[in-house]
C-alpha cells in the first residue's frame, strides 16, 4: 500500500474553486523509471481516472512528462481537487512525492504567451 502521508499543494476541493476543473502535477521518483514504466503508469491512471469520472468525480489523466537522466516523471491530471488526483494516483499504483497544482501557459508560434 502506498503511504497516505504524502503532501498535497494548492487548493483542496471544489467547493473552494467555484467547481471549476483545475490541472495538477504528480511529481513522481521511483528507481529504474523509463519511459516504458511511465506509459504502462499512464494506462493505469487513465483507467483509473475514467472509472471515477463514471462514479461522478470530474478528473481526467493528460499525460506524463518524463525527465530520464533525474529518473522523474510529472503525471499530469485535470480534476477538482488535489486529493481526488492523490486518489486517483494512489489507485493507478503510481508512487509519487506530492501532488502541485499546475498553472499552464501555452506559447504560440512567435514564442509569445497566450492568456
């Protein structure tokens, strides 16, 4: 069982948001991660993302962001609340440090910030 003291970072439900759907970082180490083990990581929180957006939580599983040499993968979520994403990370068996709410600040083709 993986340990439920790890951290959580931002806001904690959505009530606090209004309900708004809000995107956040599961920062995760673990020895040996490739990029094999982080696609078969992903499968499961999509798997496990959709089977509670089934039972009624909003959240959804956007990927993963792999740095190999520092063995450190950021699995991305939407979802309202950072202990929804815990749970959801904690049900795909993918052991992770903390969980951050992100803030995404796409580019365009200029190298400009979109808002």
């Amino acid at each position: 069982m993986l340990d439920r003291r790890r951290r959580l970072y931002g806001r904690s439900n959505a009530e606090e948001t209004g309900g708004e759907v809000l995107t956040f970082m599961a920062e995760c180490f673990w020895p040996g991660m490739n990029e094999a083990k982080v696609r078969e990581a992903g499968v499961r929180a999509g798997h496990a993302a959709r089977a509670a957006s089934r039972d009624g939580d909003e959240v959804r599983y956007l990927g993963a962001i792999l740095v190999p040499a520092d063995e450190v993968a950021f699995c991305l979520f939407e979802g309202g609340s950072s202990e929804l994403v815990s749970d959801i990370s904690e049900r795909a068996e993918i052991p992770f440090e903390r969980i951050l709410q992100t803030v995404r600040l796409d580019g365009d083709h200029d190298g400009h910030t979109n808002q």
